[in-house]
C-alpha cells in the first residue's frame, strides 16, 4: 500500500466504523428511496454494502422516515446516519430511532437552542454529528457576510456550529464544506484543515451525472486525499447510489489507500491492430466482475502481438488473436480459447486463481502446449500484419524523391 502523509485527526466511531485518526478512509453513500419504505430502503442498503460502502445515510424529512429508520438500523448490515435539514425535531426522532450517526445543516438549522439541544442529546446518547456545510444552501448571513459563496464563508459557518457544540460539551464531531465547484470545494477543505483536527467526510455536491459528475468529484476528493486531507468519502453522483459506492472504493483502492477487494480490470484502449471489439469485451467482464470479492488485476488486450507485454504486471490476462482468446496468468500462456468465450473463461480463471492461487492454476493446465498453439497464432498474425505490410522501404524511398523534387 503507498502511504501518503494523511494529516492527524481526531477518532470518532460511526456504529462500528472508525472515522479519523489512523482508520482507514471509509466510503458513504446515501439511498435515494423514501426511507418510509422499509423493505425498499434496506434492498438499497444492502445493495450499497455490497459494493463497499462502509456508511450509509437516510434522509429523515418527516415522522414516517424516524419510524422507518426505527425499523431499519437493527437491520442493517452498516451503520445509519439520519441526514436532517430545517427540522431540529427531525434530529432528535432519528437517535430515537437508533441510527449511528446525524447529518445537521448548518445552513437550515439556525437557532442556537435548537443546535445546542441536539448537540445536547447526541452527547448524552454518544451519537457522532457531521456538520455538513453545503454550498449551495449556506446561511444568508455568511454569504451576504463574504458577499458571496466563498472558501472562508462556509469555514465560518463550520466553526459557528462547532463553537455551539463545545457549549455543551460535545464533541464528537466530523466536518464536511462541500461545494459543486471543485476548486471552491478545495479551497474550503484545505482551510478548514488548518484550523481543526475533527475528521473531515470529503465530497463535491451535486456532482451531476456520469462521466462528468465521476470526474468532478474524482478531481476534488483526490486532490484532497494526496495532501493527506480526509478521512472519509462520499460521490455525490446524479446515478445509481451503489455507482458512488463503487466509485469511492474504486478510487481508494486506485490511490493505495484501501486494500484491494475487488478486480482491478485494465483494458488496452485498443487501435488499428485490435483483432475484437476490445470495448464490448472490457464492458462485459467489468459487468461480470462489477461486485466480485476477487482481489486480482485482469487484463483485456485487444491483440496477442503487444498484449501480453502490456500487461505483464496484470495476474490474469486475456488478449484476442486469430479468433481465439491467449489466455495468460503472470504473463505465461496457459490456455487458448474461442473468442466467444473469452469472458466466460476470465471469470473460470480468476475464480480458479483467488481460490487456489498463481502456482495452482498454472501447474493445472499443460503450459507448453498453450505456448506452442499462442505462438502459432502470434507468428502467423505477426507474418500478416507485420512490419513490412505497408512496404515502407519502398514507401520511404518514393516519400523521399517527392520531398527532394520540391
Ligand atoms: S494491445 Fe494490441 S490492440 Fe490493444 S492497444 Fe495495444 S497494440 Fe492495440
């Protein structure tokens, strides 16, 4: 794992998960059913642990969703975090429900009494508080106050609420300022990181739909993370929510900053040299593979005359050559397949390899013949479309007559 310099904060735990301090960087989601609907919210969580998300947050908007989170957090299998906004009410029904954790606006809960009773409570019940400053609905007096939405006005607004929850001695704390302007969204974070040392949840809001809304918060979170800045994440992506629990674990795992649970699927971009559609091929096994608990790097390789050396790193390649797929685990041939069922065999393959390892896999096929039947297609494809099929020498010396005639 590479090790980057993450910044000291303090410890809190939401459920059972740590958040701060040396915990590993935990990944949240939020459901987007109305969490009314017991069985359909639960669906969606379980759904969401299965891609890896460690946390997950419900709206609680109205009685009907504290009754429901009452009847959800024994059930489920990660911790809850009630999410509130304008309805202090609605904060204190949700730790009567149970859940783990509560999400307060700042922006839209106002009223220091309000605040403080709440704060009050979750001291009482150990119940851990984000501050979640948003900016697209901070306190118009900040944003008239900074005219404007800017890094120092949603700090601000942190610190107001932190300094009502130090009133009454709470101190379980986790801070987000998320903006959907990236660069905005940085700025807050680095600042904020200056001044306290409660663990901070990244995101960059309303991030939109994919590609843009994956790029968007891939840019912000990340950025951040390498300057050792944050201790939890969420993708706030305008898609399915098990997407953005993806997208987190991807990310980490991509960063070294998580251990590897699933498939790590790289694919040649492709090009002219390209014997399949190495698109629908990479498409199909990221499909087979999306919630797989195969820790192994998978290669799809668009041709056998460069893609094994590409991917030699990889544990398990496949690369498409005369109509078949040269099926390779640590860059040594082992099998030779149809090309229709090259998908199939990555998944026979891979399940193979996590389940008795490298050595096994290798020692239970006859490698030699593999090696013989991939070399025959690789000379034959070499000898087809090999370096002289253009004729360059030929070429060259015509190129070279017209530039001189000029
Ligand atoms: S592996 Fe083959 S098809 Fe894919 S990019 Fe490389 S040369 Fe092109």
């Amino acid at each position: 794992m590479t090790a980057y310099a993450r910044r000291k904060t303090r410890q809190i735990s939401v459920g059972k998960v740590a958040v701060g301090g040396n915990a590993p960087i935990s990944i949240q989601s939020m459901t987007i059913t109305k969490t009314a609907d017991v069985e359909g919210t639960l669906q969606q969580i379980y759904a969401l642990a299965a891609a890896g998300c460690d946390i997950v947050r419900c709206t609680c908007n109205e009685t009907e969703a504290a009754e429901g989170l009452a009847q959800i957090v024994p059930r489920s299998p990660v911790p809850i975090i009630a999410d509130i906004h304008h309805q202090y009410k609605m904060a204190l029904a949700a730790m009567e429900a149970g859940v783990h954790g509560l999400r307060l606006n700042p922006g839209n809960i106002r009223k220091p009494e309000h605040i403080k009773a709440v704060a009050s409570e979750a001291r009482d019940r150990k119940v851990p508080i984000r501050i979640g400053v948003n900016g697209g609905s901070l306190d118009p007096a900040l944003y008239e106050k900074y005219g404007g939405l800017t890094a120092e006005a949603m700090v601000e607004s942190a610190l107001r609420e932190i300094a009502y929850f130090e009133e009454v001695d709470f101190e379980l704390i986790k801070i987000s300022v998320k903006a959907s302007n990236v660069p905005l969204m940085i700025e807050a974070y680095r600042q904020l990181s200056e001044v306290t040392n409660h663990p901070l949840h990244l995101g960059v809001t309303e991030a939109g739909p994919l590609p843009g809304g994956l790029i968007k918060a891939t840019a912000g979170i990340s950025t951040l993370l390498m300057e050792g800045i944050g201790d939890t994440i969420r993708y706030s992506l305008t898609a399915d929510p098990v997407e953005e629990a993806r997208a987190g674990r991807q990310l980490l795992e991509s960063l070294g900053l998580r251990e590897r649970k699933n498939v790590d699927l790289i694919a040649c971009p492709s090009c002219g040299r390209a014997e399949i559609d190495v698109i629908d091929v990479a498409n199909r096994a990221q499909a087979a593979f999306a919630d797989k608990k195969i820790p192994l790097q998978i290669a799809v390789m668009g041709c056998v005359v460069n893609g094994p050396g590409e991917a030699r790193e990889a544990d398990l390649g496949i690369a498409a050559g005369n109509k078949r797929g040269h099926l390779f685990v640590k860059g040594r041939n082992v099998a030779v397949v149809p090309e229709s069922e090259m998908v199939e065999a990555l998944i026979d393959w891979a399940t193979y390899i996590h389940e008795h390892g490298v050595d096994a896999a290798i020692a239970r096929v006859d490698t030699a013949l593999a090696e013989r039947e991939a070399t025959k297609d690789r000379n034959m494809l070499l000898k087809e479309h090999g370096d002289d099929v253009n004729h360059a020498d030929e070429k060259i010396v015509e190129i070279r007559k017209k530039v001189a005639g000029n």
